[in-house]
C-alpha cells in the first residue's frame, strides 16, 4: 500500500504564495493529492507529549485519507477530527501565527484584557476574510485550526511568536528578539507573506498590515495601537 503524508507545517511560500498543498504537488507530482492530509488545531507539542487532553484536525482532499489518519492518530488523550477543507486549516494555522504576535505586543504594552479579545476577534475576521477568499469554508475558521488553535496562540505562555510581541513590546529589536530563540516561530515571515497576499487579492487585513509596518518598516508598536484604533468607523459584520 502507498504511504500517506501528513504536513504539519504552517506557511505560504515567500514569493509564489503557493500553499503547502500546492508546494508538495510541485515538488513531489500531482499524483501526491490523493495522499496528503494537513494537522492543525490548538496543540502545543509539549502537552501532547505529556499526554494532557486536546483536539486536532485532520484535513484530506480524500475523505477516506483523513479517516485513516484520524484512526491512527486518535488516542485518550488526543481526540482527532476530520475535515475536507484543505485550504481552511492550512490558512488558519498560518493567520494565528501573524495575530499573535499583535497579541503578544499587547499583553507586552500592558493594554489588558479587553484589548487581547478584541485583537483575537478581529484577527479571526481577518484570517476568515482571506481563507473565504482562497476558497475556504467560512465555518472552517470558526473552529479548532482557526478559532481554537488562535485562542491558544494568542494566550499560551508556550507560544512562540506570542513571546516574540511581547519582545518587541519591550523595545527589543527583531534582529535581538530572533537571535535570542533557540526555535523557529513561523510568525515573522508569515507576517510578510500574509501581508503581500492580502494585497495582491484586495483582502483587508488591518492587524496584519500593522505587524508588517513594526516588524519590517521598524514602526512603533504603540504607533500601531493608535492607528488600528483612529480607523474609519464601521459596521461589525458586514
């Protein structure tokens, strides 16, 4: 039997805003569809490991492939859930990297909790936005590989690129803040790669375009603040 592939890897390809699915078809045959299935929800490795209780998703082009992968996977203390949105889980598992580094901006500026809600939010507007325009499942986002997986990012202690805000909230330089890490945070370049695919496809992603302006054009982080907050008025859902 053919084996089966399992990405868990969190990204758009710099430069071709190719998703992973896209990059596995170009690097491996488009022959690789069939078997290929995407992870993602709120798990941090370390809790998985220590066997504590959580929920994932796992997303197929092939239903059957998704099944089998949840089969193998499912265990007490992991309860594994299937879904046919392949592009919906792989955009929220990159979106909730950018917003929560804004997160950890906040928390570092010291703007409480009600701005960290709203910031979680509205990031999910945001990441829903783009995901439906890629052709996304707007319910998708609303559920572990993006409501879920962005509640964890965005207050967990253990995330990554949650830290690196909080850094840079501190007045550390990006250059300082990513020296200093022994791991990668797939947030920063997120960032840049989000940010430019929201341009080319008219999506308006306010958070995002501020982290870009701190993290790559050197703008204040409370110059953020105040400019995500002077934005014209406007209609919650619309």
């Amino acid at each position: 039997p053919q084996s089966l592939w399992i990405c868990g890897t969190k990204g758009i390809e710099e430069g071709t805003f190719m998703t992973m699915d896209e990059v596995f078809r170009e690097v491996f045959g488009s022959n690789v569809r069939d078997r290929l299935a995407f992870i993602s929800g709120p798990n941090f490795a370390l809790e998985v490991a220590q066997g504590l209780p959580a929920a994932t998703t796992v997303a197929a082009f092939t239903p059957e492939v998704a099944k089998e992968i949840q089969a193998a996977l499912s265990t007490s203390s992991l309860r594994v859930y299937t879904s046919e949105d392949v592009i919906g889980v792989q955009l929220g598992g990159v979106v909730k990297n950018v917003i929560a580094i804004a997160a950890g901006i906040s928390d570092g500026l010291g703007l409480g909790h009600n701005a960290r809600a709203a910031l979680i939010t509205r990031g999910l507007a945001e990441m829903t936005r783009l995901a439906v325009k890629m052709g996304a499942d707007p319910l998708t986002l609303s559920g572990l590989p993006g409501l879920g997986d962005l509640i964890l990012t965005c207050t967990g202690d253990l995330s990554r690129n949650r830290q690196i805000g909080i850094r840079i909230a501190q007045g550390n330089s990006l250059t300082e803040v990513l020296s200093g890490m022994r791991m990668v945070a797939e947030g920063v370049r997120n960032t840049r790669s989000v940010y430019l695919l929201a341009a080319k496809l008219g999506v308006e992603m306010p958070i995002v375009e501020q982290m870009y302006r701190v993290l790559y054009e050197g703008k204040r982080p409370r110059e953020a603040v105040r400019d995500l907050m002077r934005r014209a008025l406007k209609a919650e859902i619309r």
